[in-house]
C-alpha cells in the first residue's frame, strides 16, 4: 500500500511538474520565509496605507513568502487592520496588495495577502522555488 502512495505521488509529481515534500510537523508556516537580504542588497522600503486606521506611513519588508510579508514600522498597526502595501522589490518587480495584519510584536508586524495579483503570486513562487532550488545545492 505504502508503494501504491509513493508511486502515486511519483506520477503526479511527473504529470504536473511539481515536487511533492513531506511536511514539517514543526513548522506552522505553509512557506519558510526568505530574509530580504537573499533577494536585494539593502531594505526593502515598502509604502503602508491603513485603512482601517485612515493613516499611511513606510515601513521595512523583513520577511517574505508567498503567503504574505514581515514589515518593520513605527506606526501602531494592530491585529485585523487592512492595509495596502506598495514597493518595489528588485528592479522589475513593483506591487500594490491589500493584506490583513495578523501578528503584532512591537514594531514588526506580520501580513497576509487578500487575494493577491497574479504577477504577484508568479513573482514569489518563481522567487520561492528559485531560492529553494539555491539552497538545496
């Protein structure tokens, strides 16, 4: 039976192309974040408008994943609030997103995205599997 699984997932990884991993039980997170400093030499300064709270404000991109970003700020942000979050991240890539604040730890705060932009889920899976694939040499 074990083999009929592993054999199955052989041919779906094949048929589609993609990899299947076995998930980490340690770690909560659907994607390991890439630290902006494997992406671009310097920070990345991020423009925050927050909608909830009627306020914009800049703000430092920590972390990434397809799922959403780390942001550093001295603004208040607080759980639930909706933000719209504009940079550019390299020279080619810009985005505008709205994302929903989920953490807060003084001034970093974690985001997840509402329903992204294509070019912005092409970027970070392209960005996500190209990064993988770099470390896994």
């Amino acid at each position: 039976m074990e083999f009929w699984i592993e054999f199955m997932l052989y041919q779906n990884e094949v048929r589609t192309g993609l990899a299947v991993f076995e998930p980490d039980l340690k770690e909560k997170r659907q994607h390991r974040r890439i630290q902006h400093n494997e992406v671009v030499d310097g920070s990345i300064i991020a423009h925050c408008y927050n909608a909830t709270q009627l306020k914009g404000g800049r703000a430092t991109i920590v972390n990434m994943s397809p799922d959403g970003l780390m942001l550093s700020s001295g603004r208040d942000h607080k759980v639930d609030d909706l933000l719209i979050v504009s940079c550019g991240i390299g020279q080619t890539f810009k985005m505008k997103e709205k994302v929903k604040v989920k953490t807060v730890d003084g001034q970093l705060f974690g985001v997840q995205f509402i329903s992204p932009s294509n070019e912005t889920i092409i970027f970070f899976t392209e960005l996500y599997g190209s990064l993988w694939l770099n470390h896994s040499k």
